[in-house]
C-alpha cells in the first residue's frame, strides 16, 4: 500500500480515538489522569506530527494560496489540521446536543406541557377576553406563553432550520392545535355576542364604525403578542360574524345612505365592506341603480331641446360627469373600484338615455358631440380647457366612427371659411384624437389638411395660366379641391350658373382637366359661397349669399320682378330648395311679395306659403342698420339630406370592416365555430362602434354568398375558411 494512503489510515484511526476520549468525558464517565494524558497527548501528536502533510493536505494548501494570492507560509499545513480536527469535534458536539435537547424537550412536554396546557390556554384566553371588554391586563404572560408553544413545535422539527420569521406550518402544529383553535373560539362567541348587542343598540353606520375599530385593535392584538400567522384566519372570522352574516342589513343601509345622498357614510361603509370577497359586486350593483336614476333625470329635464341643442347636452353631460367624480375624489379618494362604476354609469347614460330614444338613433350623442366641437372650434379662440372637456365625453362615446364621421364634414365646412386661427386649434384637437384612437382614425381628417395646401398651390398656377392666357373677365375667387374618397357628402342637384360667372368656372374646369386629364371635376354648390354689392339702394350693402341665393339675386340684373315658376326655370334649383332658398330671401326682405302676407314668414319655412304663379319683385326700398349681411344660412333640406346620407355611408362603412375582421380571422383560425367567430368579432371592433349581432350575422350570410367561407359540412354551427 501507497505510504500517502496508511498516513490517511493512521490519522482517520487517531481522531476516532480522539473523539471516543471525548464522548467518555461527556458521558461523565470515570476517567484516571494518565487517560488524561494520553488523550492530550494524542492531540498534540496529531497536530504536530509532519507525517499528516499528505497529499491531498498539501493540494488543499496550494488551493487555498491560489485562491487567496498569498505567497507560501510554512504555518499553512498547521492551520488546516487543527481545522480538519475543529471540524471534527464541532460535529460530534452538534449531534451530542441534539440529543440532550430532544430529550429534554420531549421530558418538558411530559411533566410540564400536558399537564398544564389547558389551563395556560384557558388563563390566555380570560386574558385576552379582559382586554377586549377594556381592562388593563399584563400582556406578558400571553407573549410568554404563545412563544413557548411555537418553540415547542419548532424543537419537534429540530432538522429545520431555526428562524422565527420562517416557521413552517408543521413547525406550528402545537401553536395552532393548542392555542389558535381555542382562541378563534372564544373569539367567534364573543365577538357573536357583541355584533347582536351592537345592532340592537345602535344604528348601522354606528355599528360599522364599531366593527372597523375592532378589526384595527385585533390587528394590534395578533402584532403585540400572537404569531402572524394567527391574523388571516382572524381577520377572516371577524369578516363573517361582522359582515358576512349581516350583509342584507348592511346593503339596506348602503341604499339609504346613497338616496340621501351621505357619501361620507356610505364612504366608511363601502371601503369597509369591500375588504370582504364578492361584496364588491353588490355594492357596484348599489351604486349603479342610486346614480344611473339621477343621470337620466337631469337628462329628462332637457329632451325637449336637447336634441337639436349640442352644446346644452354636452355641458349638461360634463356637469354631472363633473359632480359624479366629485364624490370619488372628496369621499372615496378616487378608489378604483367606485372609479369603474362611475365609468360604467356615464358611459351607460350618455349613450342611452331619452334623447337616443326621441330621436330613434342609438347614435345620436356621438353626432351632438361632434356638433359641439363645431360650434365651439368656429369660435376659433383659446379652447384648451374645452377641448379637455370634450375628450372626456369622447372617451365614453361607443360609436367613435359616427363622430369621426360628423367631425370630418364638419371639419371641411370650417375649412371653407379658411379662418387661420382656427386651424390651429384642429390642428390641436385632431392629435388629440390620434393620441386616444391612432393614426388610422384621423387618416382622413389630416388629408383634408393636406388638400387644402394643393389646393392653395392649384390656386396659384390657376392665377398665373390666366396671365399667360390673357384670360380677364373672371371674378375673384378662391376654390377649394378635395379628393372623393376624402368627403362623404352628396352629389350638388342641379344648377345653371349665373351668366356672371360662367366665365370663371368654364377657365378654371378648362385649367384644371389640362394639368388632371384623367379626373372628373364636380362643383358642390351647396358648399359654394361669395359677396354680392347692392347698387340700387342709396346705402350700398354687401351680401354674403350661398351660390343658390346668387342666382337667385342676379336674375334682376335682367328684370325688376319674375314669378316663381320663371325664377326656378331659370335656376334649374330642385323646386324643394328653391323654395326654401326663396323664402330665406324673402324673410330678409331684399325681395318681396305682394301675394305673401310678411307675418307667416316670421313663423318658420312652409311651402304653401309660396305659389308658382306669384310674383317677385326687388326691394328696393331696401334698409339695414348694417352694411354687411349674412344671409348664407344653412337649408334644412340639404342638411338633412347630408345627414342622411351620412348615416347610410356609416352603415355602409360599418358592414365593410366587419367583413374584413370575419375574413381576417377566419383566414387565421381556417375553422371556427359560428358563436367564438361573432364574439371574436365583438372583441375586435368594440372599440370602434356598438355592433349589433343580426349586422354581424348577415356579413357572415354575405360572405358565405361570396364564398369566402362556408358551413361545414360534417360539423353542426362550424364555419370554413375558403382559400
């Protein structure tokens, strides 16, 4: 055998040796002084004999130089031994006092801890049952005893190591089986007792004030002197003596809180009850059927004028907005919970509520809110603040692309009046629309921007083909060029342009299909405008007229009086708007009638008012404090023509995107059942407008009929994609 491996022999046998003198000394064991001495002797020799430097020493010692970077020490062999043999001793003294300690434990438990437990336990609880009835007691003994009982459970499970901040539950079993189950108990009678006493006496509100200052001392209670393990199914036992079997009361009062309207109470008690798990649901139910009530009626109190008023129900809609949130911040300090309710309550009454239901359109307060901003943008001052006001109205509005859609018409008719100052403020409340619904959303809207520079730059070149072509007889103008796929309005009816400016649009049409041979040019007359000077009255006037009202006017450039019936031969307006044309004229008393009692006009535009066969003369006795009149009112006919047809190319735009979502996820998925594909589809496109299953039914019939997709054949209520 190897020398190193009978060295490694010689020192495993002197440590036995050494550790078996020890136990003999441990077990208190009779040992003479020679034994004594041979015992140190044998110590000694071990740590001095040079034979120990073995090998695998001597490559620990090199390990550990490396490791360290120090330089050779002729003291390291030395080191490592009496390490070797502290190791050693440390090990066997370890065991040899688990021992001792399991022993004495296991004596403890039988002469002291059965005996007594019961009676330490019953005496904590008296303790503790004192306190709760506010005497004075010396907490001590209870924090004595339940630590005993834990370090009772933890030296049962002496291979785990010690930490009191992680005891496992199986180091708690005698904690738990011994003083936990009796304690919560005691604490379910007494506190029983109490919660009857407690409703008898006092009314709830007192009650639950009373309820939460036992929740906060039993808290202190579990932090001062119990485990903290023991909080949760404490606190979980004070839940369902206090609120859970008292709930019916409490709801009760929650409703009575609400409808005399005491936040502050209703406050307390909803932060209080919520702690509980699916009370939350109830008291959002609550809160719901007290506000939602209030909401429509302040709404109620408008429907009258209301739908045709936008900026009544837009402020009416922020006020109570405003006074709903109010309540969150000053008694719930915006807690998340009475957050969403408020959220859910707004957004159910603004988009449902007597106005949808008078004008039979669901989709009635998105139109109102994009005709505020309209009127409010054509202020053209600092809006900031309202547009803030705006955007949170917008954020609860569901049909987003009805809006889109009103303020995108809305938006060309302002740019029509090419107010600078107003501009900037689109420009303003357009990126705030990008920010909450993306760059898709107001596509359209920034290319109604960018038409307006080409348009600007076409003016420029019109200008200067008219130099080069020595084209005089124009009158001065400004036109506006959109792209067709950038409105959405309705075709102009027929028109025969006065003789006066034929002219002008003949060049400007000539001018145009030269530089664009391959695009048609419509002229949207509705939309056309310009200035008129009076020269017959003594007083000269200038009018601001639509195209139609000019036509109208410059026929008595010809002659002083025609009747009804030559004036829309000659117009070729649809007779519908001629009339209403003629009779805005006639109210402003430019023209007159002799045939017209002047009284029925005062009451509002009937069409029986006004013959073919009556005659139209000009006033020219004409007088006005003013010297520049706006008569460019809007017709009631073309607009709700506009509107109509706005609505049709919405639907129209809705059945279009929903098709596209069907083919885009059929087309992922290949397969699907009928009920997942109309739910994913809702999912989907929510966020964009209310969808209403029989539409999404009938894109699913179009597209089968398309075959995009189909039924499958072998599988009931399952739908194929076809490649």
């Amino acid at each position: 055998m190897p020398y190193t491996d009978r060295n490694i022999n010689s020192n495993d046998i002197l440590i036995r040796k050494i550790l078996e003198g020890v136990e003999h000394i441990y077990r208190t064991k009779e040992m003479q002084p020679i034994s004594y001495m041979d015992l140190h002797n044998m110590v000694y020799n071990y740590c001095q004999n040079t034979n120990t430097q073995s090998q695998s020493f001597r490559s620990a010692i090199s390990r550990r130089r490396t490791q360290t970077n120090r330089p050779y020490d002729p003291h390291d062999i030395n080191n490592l031994v009496y390490e070797e043999l502290y190791t050693k001793l440390k090990d066997y003294l370890k065991t040899y006092l688990e021992e001792i300690i399991k022993m004495a434990i296991e004596i403890w438990k039988l002469v002291f801890f059965q005996p007594l437990q019961s009676q330490v336990t019953l005496t904590c609880l008296q303790l503790i049952n004192a306190e709760r009835q506010n005497e004075t007691i010396d907490a001590r003994f209870i924090r004595a005893a339940v630590q005993s009982y834990v370090e009772l459970g933890f030296c049962e499970n002496f291979s785990v190591p010690y930490c009191i901040g992680e005891i496992t539950s199986s180091g708690l079993k005698i904690y738990k089986d011994y003083f936990e189950v009796p304690f919560l108990q005691y604490t379910e009678e007494f506190y029983r007792r109490e919660a009857a006493y407690l409703l008898v006496h006092n009314s709830m509100s007192e009650y639950l004030k009373k309820v939460k200052q036992r929740f906060q001392e039993e808290m202190c209670r579990v932090e001062s002197y119990l485990h903290s393990s023991t909080l949760a199914p404490l606190i979980e036992k004070l839940e369902q003596i206090f609120i859970l079997d008292q709930l019916e009361a409490i709801y009760t009062e929650a409703k009575t809180l609400l409808y005399d309207e005491n936040y502050s109470d209703f406050a307390f008690l909803f932060k209080l009850v919520s702690r509980v798990p699916n009370t939350i649901v109830e008291l959002k139910k609550i809160i719901e059927e007290n506000f939602r009530p209030k909401a429509i009626k302040f709404i109620e109190r408008i429907s009258a004028t209301a739908i045709d008023a936008p900026t009544e129900y837009v402020k009416l809609v922020l006020k109570i907005h405003n006074e709903f949130f109010k309540v969150a911040q000053n008694f719930f300090n915006n807690d998340e919970h009475f957050i969403a309710v408020v959220d859910k309550i707004c957004r159910n009454f603004i988009n449902n509520n007597v106005l949808t239901e008078a004008a039979d359109n669901a989709r009635k307060p998105a139109e109102l809110l994009a005709r505020y901003c309209d009127i409010l943008l054509r202020k053209g001052s600092e809006i900031e603040q309202e547009v803030d006001q705006i955007m949170i109205v917008f954020d609860y509005v569901k049909d987003k692309d009805v809006f889109e859609k009103f303020y995108h018409r809305m938006l060309f008719k302002r740019l029509l009046c090419n107010v600078r100052e107003s501009k900037d403020c689109e420009e303003s409340m357009i990126l705030r629309l990008k920010n909450a619904c993306g760059l898709t959303y107001i596509s359209k809207l920034q290319k109604l921007f960018q038409d307006g520079n080409v348009s600007k730059t076409l003016l420029d070149q019109y200008r200067i083909y008219c130099e080069k072509k020595k084209i005089n007889d124009i009158v001065d103008f400004t036109v506006l060029v959109r792209s067709s796929n950038s409105l959405s309005l309705s075709a102009s009816s027929n028109f025969i342009i006065p003789i006066e400016l034929k002219q002008t649009f003949d060049s400007f049409t000539k001018f145009y299909m030269e530089q664009h041979n391959t695009r048609k040019l419509i002229w949207l007359h509705q939309h056309s405008k310009g200035d008129l000077q009076i020269l017959y009255t003594d007083k000269k006037y200038i009018l601001h007229v639509s195209i139609y009202q000019m036509g109208i006017l410059l026929l008595f450039n010809k002659l002083s009086s025609w009747t009804v019936e030559q004036m829309q031969d000659e117009t070729q307006i649809k007779i519908d708007l001629f009339l209403q044309v003629l009779y805005s004229l006639l109210k402003s008393k430019l023209i007159k009638c002799y045939e017209i009692n002047h009284d029925l006009l005062d009451k509002g535009f009937n069409a029986s008012y006004i013959k073919m066969n009556y005659t139209i003369h000009i006033n020219e006795n004409f007088r006005s404090k003013k010297t520049r009149l706006n008569l460019n009112v809007p017709c009631k006919s073309v607009e709700q023509q506009d509107t109509e047809n706005l609505y049709r190319t919405i639907d129209d735009d809705r059945r279009t995107i929903i098709q596209a979502a069907i083919v885009r996820i059929m087309k992922a998925r290949q397969t699907l059942k009928y009920a997942l594909l109309v739910q994913e589809v809702i999912q989907q496109l929510s966020s964009r407008f209310e969808l209403r299953i029989p539409m999404i039914k009938k894109c699913i019939d179009i597209l089968i009929e398309k075959e995009y997709i189909e039924r499958h054949p072998n599988e009931y209520g399952m739908l194929r994609y076809l490649a």
